[in-house]
C-alpha cells in the first residue's frame, strides 16, 4: 500500500462486543516543549523520480513473541536480532529459517551472505536463532553487547538468552577459519555522534544502487553506576540507527525507562541523531518501553511493533504479556507527539493487563488502529521500503 502522511488522529474504539471502551484519553505535560524536528521533510505524495531499486527494505519477520528484522539493501543485507516464541504452537525459529531461506533464493546475488548480524541483548526472544544463522549462512560481522557470563531470573533459574549468547561467542572462537569479524558495543565506547566503523557499517553503495546505507550505535551495554542503573539486560540493548538516503530507522531492543533517559540525555545535544522515520516499538510494546520525550524527538512517520498475536492464549506468548500495552500505544497515537502517518484502521486487541509474572487474568480491550502503526502480531511479516528520497511504501504479508 502507498503510505500517506496525514493529519493526526486518535486511538479510537470501535463498536460491539462488551470488552469495548471509550476512546483512549491522553494527557500531556503541560510544562513540556515538544520539539517538532524536520516535520516539514513530509512528502504527501510519491515524489517523481523515485527509485524502488535505490531504497533498503525492511522486513519485520513475524517469528511470533520477539525481534527479527531483515534489512535488505541493493548490495547486501543484514539482521537485527534472531529470536521468536517456541512452544506447541508455534516455532519461531524456523519461521525465521524459512524467511531467510526464501529471501535468499530471491537473492542468489547475495550467495546466502549476512553482512552483520546484530544481537541487541541475550535475552532468548531476540537471540534464540542466532547460532542457527551463523552454522546455516555465511556471516561476515556480529555484533552485540559483549555480556559473556550466566544470568540468573529472580527464582534463580538461568536466563537461556544468556546461554545461547555465551555459545555464539563460543562458536566465533572455536571457527576463526571463518573470518567474522566481533565488536562488543558498550555505553561508554560510543561517542558523541555515535559509534560506527567498518564491523558495524560494512555495507556500501554499489553498481546496483549507488545510496550508502549507514548503520550508528547509539547504546549498549553499561558498566558503571550499576548501583543505580541496574543489570537489567533489557536495559543494555544495543541500540542502532539505521539510514538509507533521506529515509531512517531506530531499534531501541528492549530498553526500558531508565535505559531511554539515559539515551535522551546523551543525545540532548545531538537531538538529530534520535529522529528517524520508523521506529521499531521498544520491547514488542510494553508500557515500560515507549515514553513521550523519546517519542518527540524521534517524531516517527511509521512504528512496527514485532510480538506474538493475541489469540496465542499460553505461557511465553504477546497474550501473557499484555503485549501491546495500552501505555504504549497512547504515547504511539498521541495528538501532539504521536507517529505522523496513517494506515487503513484496522481492529486490534491491546493490553492492559499481562498475566505471565502476576498470576493473574490478562485484561485486553479491542481497538482501532488507524496510524501508521503495523505490528507482526496484527499483520504478519511488516514489509517497508524507505527509498533514498524519504519515500515509505508499506505491505503486510498477512497471518
């Protein structure tokens, strides 16, 4: 479909079943000043010269409850995170095998090669395919937050993310025969406009296209103050901004409140390193993740949330969660601050309450989305080319 940036408007209810509310009321700090950066880059509609092979495509893979984005530029492609829901139902790992052995087979130019493979944190929804990808495909680069040791939940079982990343860094040690390169990222290595080089950004322009993409570290992971900041390994996501051109992207991983304070603090004088086009909702929409400062500097035309769907009614699922939260998406429609673009409305259920640490029933209410807010648990895989003149189109793939 073609994305076209409107006028704003609110979440709506729509009409019917009884677990129906009122229209979402949001609230904003009346001492707050809102920055309105670069608004007026907007094209209404699709500028003439536009080029569908000069653009990267991102592909929000629907791999269930977690994180994996393909980017594909013209000359090479990378993957933002490698996890997914698996149980009984559903297995999310080989969803993911599947995606990319059938983008390969449409890519035979690519020879089945990952330029970078980037893991925002060991947590096993965003990590649990990772070496799968590295024994399965040809990886030139991998990249993460460098933890290297076990990590235990509060009942004092062992986080598997974790294990699954101390593997992979395994693996890269024991086949130094297939020269991939390593780069740990952490808070304090990244300067102040960001960290890039060749590991990170190791894709150019090319005969196919002549846009150099540009892939900038903004986060990762934090080893002082940890009294006050925390070892929340949500917190130490690698955070990276992506740019193709005129068009952006941001992936915050699980970072939550106080990781997101942090990063506004950082960039309170670079605030331009924060405002993209597209924004990939911080940990599959929670309402610990998404926060009206972050939302203003990053003033998004489009969000894509990656979560599991609704109807998945068992442990470890978006359902049990309370996935999409409510909090998150009254700062994703906000009037004032909210994503730009609109999509055709479509009803979804939004959380506002999650069951899987509370023991209780999960509360959800139906609503109508009619922003340019996608998500894999509503649409399937979430398919956007952002061509170099800030061009955005947008297809679902469907569940």
């Amino acid at each position: 479909m073609r994305l076209r940036v409107c006028a704003l408007a609110l979440l709506a209810c729509s009409c019917g079943p009884r677990d129906e509310a009122p229209p979402i009321e949001v609230k904003a700090d009346p001492g707050l000043v809102l920055p309105r950066i670069a608004r007026d880059r907007d094209p209404t509609s699709r500028p003439s010269g536009t080029d569908p092979a000069d653009a990267m495509t991102l592909h929000f893979i629907d791999i269930g409850q977690g994180d994996a984005t393909l980017l594909e530029f013209p000359c090479g492609a990378a993957l933002i995170d490698t996890g997914g829901e698996k149980n009984d139902l559903f297995d999310g790992e080989a969803a993911l095998y599947a995606y990319l052995d059938a983008f390969f087979a449409r890519r035979t130019d690519l020879n089945r090669t990952l330029d970078l493979l980037l893991v925002t944190h060991p947590h096993i929804d965003h990590n649990r395919g990772a070496l799968g990808v590295l024994e399965r495909y040809t990886v030139k680069n991998v990249v993460d937050n460098g933890a290297d040791a076990p990590h235990s939940h509060n009942d004092g079982t062992e986080d598997p993310g974790a294990t699954q990343q101390m593997k992979v860094h395994a693996w890269l040690q024991e086949h130094p025969d297939k020269g991939v390169n390593y780069l740990a990222v952490g808070a304090g290595d990244v300067p102040e406009g960001g960290l890039t080089g060749p590991i990170l950004d190791p894709i150019a322009g090319c005969a196919r296209a002549p846009t150099d993409p540009k892939l900038t570290a903004l986060w990762g992971t934090v080893t002082h103050d940890l009294a006050t900041y925390g070892d929340n390994p949500n917190n130490h996501s690698v955070v990276v901004r992506v740019d193709y051109g005129e068009s952006s992207a941001l992936f915050t991983g699980d970072l939550e409140l106080i990781g997101l304070s942090r990063l506004a603090d950082r960039y309170e004088k670079r605030p331009e390193l924060l405002d993209v086009d597209i924004y990939q909702v911080g940990h599959h929409g929670s309402k610990n993740a998404t926060i009206h400062y972050q939302m203003a500097m990053m003033s998004p035309r489009v969000a894509v949330i990656s979560m599991g769907p609704y109807e998945r009614n068992i442990p470890w699922t978006a359902r049990k969660y309370g996935h999409p939260h409510i909090v998150a998406l009254e700062h994703l429609v906000h009037p004032d601050y909210g994503v730009r673009g609109r999509r055709a409305p479509i009803p979804v259920m939004v959380g506002f309450r999650g069951a899987f640490q509370d023991k209780v029933t999960e509360i959800f209410q139906r609503r109508t989305i009619d922003r340019a807010i996608y998500a894999t648990g509503w649409d399937g895989t979430v398919v956007l080319a952002a061509h170099a003149n800030g061009w955005l189109d947008v297809k679902t793939l469907g569940r």
